[in-house]
C-alpha cells in the first residue's frame, strides 16, 4: 500500500487517497463498506451519471439520424434535379443531330441546285465566233 502511495503520478491526475489504495488493495467485501472506507454511495451516482450520459448519445444520436435523414432527401432531390436535367441534355443533343442532318440535306440540295444552274448557263452561253 505505501508502495502504491508513494508512486509516481501522472500528469493531470489526483494522488489515491488512503481509503482508494485500501480499496485496491483489499479484494471486495462487505467490510470495506461496514467500516466506512467504501461506500455504496459512488455507485448509484455513477448509475446516475451513466443514465444522464446515455440520454446525452441518445440524443445526439437522434440528432445524427435527423441529419442523415436531411442529407438523404437533399440527395434524393438533386438526383431528381440530376435526371430532370440529363433528361433535358439528351433531348437537346437528339435536336442538334436532327438539325445537322437538315443542315446536310440543305447544303446537298443546294449543291444540286448548283450544279444545275452551271449546266443551264452552260447550254445558253453564247459561242464565240458566231454572232458577229
């Protein structure tokens, strides 16, 4: 017991008093707490002190799934957003291809036309050399 007394304390820590050595000391009987040095008292607060820390995770645990709920509907609602929007970009693209596609049909039509005209100036351009 002097041994355990006399030993070094760590930073932050309060000696042992007397009656804590003798507790540590003594295997666990009745009569630590018939002579006084060990009370029954600690342990129904330390039930109390459980109970008031228990209730403090409970909610704090509550609080947490009520969290994790609001950060699940935000998610829900932005993945809504999400495909509302992809849905949105996927008619866009379906627009611009059926565009090109006209762009390409008007552009050979033009071609076409084009070409007929050369042919058509070709047939009625005067010769040179004959109407003189």
């Amino acid at each position: 017991m002097e041994a355990i007394i006399s030993g070094p304390v760590n930073e932050g820590q309060v000696p042992k008093t007397p009656a804590e050595v003798i507790s540590q000391v003594m295997p666990k009987t009745k009569f630590l707490q018939n002579v006084g040095i060990e009370s029954t008292a600690p342990k129904s607060g330390g039930k109390a002190a459980v109970a008031a820390r228990v209730e403090e995770l409970e909610a704090e645990l509550e609080a947490e799934k009520q969290c994790a709920l609001d950060l699940t509907e935000k998610l829900d609602c932005q993945q809504d957003e999400l495909a509302s929007l992809k849905h949105k970009v996927d008619e866009y693209e379906a627009e611009r291809k059926n565009q090109l596609e006209r762009i390409e049909n008007l552009q050979k039509s033009s071609d076409e036309t084009n070409a007929l005209l050369r042919r058509l100036m070709g047939l009625n351009a005067p010769s040179f050399g004959q109407h003189q």
